[in-house]
C-alpha cells in the first residue's frame, strides 16, 4: 500500500517507543483501508480484517522498520520484543565515495599501463536471420580486437531463424573458442553486423 509507506515514513525517528494513543491512531487509519480493501461489514474487528488480508498492523511495522534501520543504517543496538540486536552481528554498508565527481579522473585510476589488455581467448559473435523469405547464418571470431575467422552463408528458405541461429552456433566449434555472444555494442557491434549479415 502506497498509503502505508506515507504513514510509516521515518519511522525510524518516532516509532521506537508508541504509546497506546499512538498504536490506536495508526491501527484506525488502516482499519478505513481494510474495510474498504475486503468490503466487510464495519462491525468487523480490526484484527479480523488483518489477518483476511494478511497485513501486518502498522504500529507493529513501525516497530520493525525503526528496529532495522537503527541496528541496520544508523549502527545502533536495539531492543524489539525483548530480543537485543547488536549492530556490530551484522553487515554494514561500505561507505559512501568520499570523491567528488568533478575531482574525479578515470585517466588516474584506471591504467592498463599505456596497453589494451591482452584477450587470448576470442570471442565469437553468430547470427541466424529470414528477411524476405531468405534464411542466413553467420559467425567472426575477434581476438584482440582483430577479426580472426568469419564464415557466412545463405540458407534454404524453409529454414527457420532457429535453425539459423543453431548452425551458426554449430561452425565455430571446429577451432578454440570459449566465449560465444550474440550481440555487443560499441566499434566491434558495428564490424560484427557488417560481417555477420548474410546477404551482404
């Protein structure tokens, strides 16, 4: 419920201790929901109603949320229904980056050492396609940013693109390949289509 989110907004901040007034407030604000959620008669207990809709009373909600994020975000101990939680038993989050994004340089933090990475395993790209009642399959291996094999060819027009795709996939396996893609982005995306297209 949208609704409820509103309601139990920073929890965190007031929902640690609620008092009875509180608790009555929260459970009438969401009694209006159910009645209108399940149609029941307004004779019905509140309880009843939480528990054909299984929903969780909002004051008990409270609780949790404001338990989490203090134990969870804030790293404070809590106690929910005399049960203690210390936050030091659990994960925190890794702080924030303390880099402002105009200071920041990829040339200072990411260096390959004036080289590209060395690739030795090469990547191979196939593509089955029907356009126009003809059936095409096509593969290229690249290593190292260099088109190392290409193969293509058009098919008989009962074919399907499956059966396209699948002799595509088949070709390569004759040389070393470990990685297979169907399609990537960028200056290789580009060479790829122009050598996998089986019409050209």
């Amino acid at each position: 419920m949208v609704v409820e989110k509103v309601i139990l907004y920073a929890s965190a901040a007031w929902a640690q201790i609620i008092t009875a007034r509180q608790e009555k407030l929260l459970s009438s604000i969401q009694r209006k929901f159910l009645l209108n959620i399940t149609g029941a008669y307004k004779t019905t207990s509140t309880e009843a109603l939480q528990v054909i809709e299984g929903l969780m009373p909002l004051h008990i909600k409270a609780k949790k949320q404001s338990t989490l994020v203090r134990v969870g975000r804030l790293g404070r101990n809590c106690d929910y229904e005399g049960i203690h939680f210390d936050h030091e038993s659990y994960k925190q989050p890794s702080p924030p980056s303390t880099i402002h994004p105009a200071l920041f340089s990829p040339e200072d933090r990411i260096s390959h050492g004036g080289q590209a990475p060395f690739n030795r395993t090469p990547i191979v790209y196939t593509d089955g396609s029907k356009i126009n009642d003809q059936t095409g399959s096509a593969f290229c291996a690249i290593s190292n940013e260099a088109v190392t094999k290409t193969w293509k060819a058009k098919l008989s027009p009962a074919n399907t693109v499956l059966k396209a795709e699948m002799l595509a996939s088949k070709q390569p396996s004759s040389g070393p390949t470990l990685q297979t893609k169907k399609s990537t982005s960028g200056e290789t995306a580009s060479l790829a289509s122009k050598l996998l297209n089986p019409f050209m």
